[in-house]
C-alpha cells in the first residue's frame, strides 16, 4: 500500500509543503528504490526501505517523511529553514550604491561577483601602504578594513 500511502515533501529553502505519493517501485537486491509520482517525478532513485523505517529521508533540498514524521518535526524544519532563508537574504542587505562605495575603496570592480580572496587580496594591496605604519593613516587603514569587513561578511552570513 505504499505507493497509495500519502507522504509530505519539506522544501524548506522554498518554504514548499506538499502531499505526495510513491510513483514508481523498483526492487533490486540491496532493497527496493522509488520515485515520487508526478509532478514530483524528479525526486529519486531513494532508499524506499529507508524512508519506511526512518519515517523520513532527505533528496537534495527536499525531506521526503510520513505524515507523522512531519508531525513530530515541523516546528524545528520551519525554524532551521527560516534561518537558512534569513542568511541567504543577509547576502543582499547592502545597497547596491554600498556595495559600490565598499568595492570602490578596495579598487575591485563595481560589477560582478567576488570571492572572498580577491576581496582579502584587494585589502592586502592596499593595506601596505594605507597602514600608519607604512606611512599611511589610521583614517585611511580603517576604511579600507570596513570595506573589506562589509563584503566578507556576505560571504560568512550565508554559510
């Protein structure tokens, strides 16, 4: 009765809930392997035996778990995935024009993506000469390390 069951799919960095049943069922000698029926199709090969006994597994960023299971987890899944969403979002918490202010005082370019490394390497650039100890100023050390801090930390909200 497995695949006239009803299942819930949790995406949680969607923030998607759905009812669902077992498409297709292949059994094969480590234990039987399924799909999800249309129009969640996409979701498997997974560990059918798994799921039943586990009562939930995970399939890229979906949960696939009973309806009790769901139950039992739907208050910490809601909470994590909020969480997840809210440090994604933190990505994009600059305005556009500090973003440009922050890569204009690094000398990176105003458009496209960075990695943390060119941004570390900007700084370290500059730093050499900015730095009171190289002959620059305080003033001019403490920009460059906010513009560097302030892009970085894009990179440590959404990880």
């Amino acid at each position: 009765m497995t695949d006239k069951e009803q299942w819930v799919v949790w995406n949680g960095s969607l923030g998607v809930l759905d009812m669902v049943t077992i498409g297709h069922i292949e059994a094969r000698e480590d234990g039987r392997r399924a799909y999800l029926a249309p129009p969640y199709g996409v979701v498997g090969p997974f560990s059918l035996d798994e799921l039943e006994a586990q009562g939930r597994i995970a399939f890229g960023e979906c949960l696939v778990m009973s309806r009790q299971r769901w139950q039992e987890d739907q208050v910490e899944l809601r909470l994590e995935a909020r969480e997840k969403r809210r440090a994604f979002q933190l990505q994009f918490r600059f305005t556009e024009s500090d973003q440009e202010e922050h890569r204009e005082t690094l000398n990176l370019p105003i458009e496209g993506a960075l990695t943390p490394s060119e941004i570390n390497a900007a700084f370290r650039r500059l730093a050499k000469t900015a730095h009171p100890d190289a002959g620059g100023s305080a003033e001019e050390y403490r920009r460059i390390a906010e513009a560097r801090d302030a892009l970085l930390e894009q990179f440590a909200a959404a990880s």
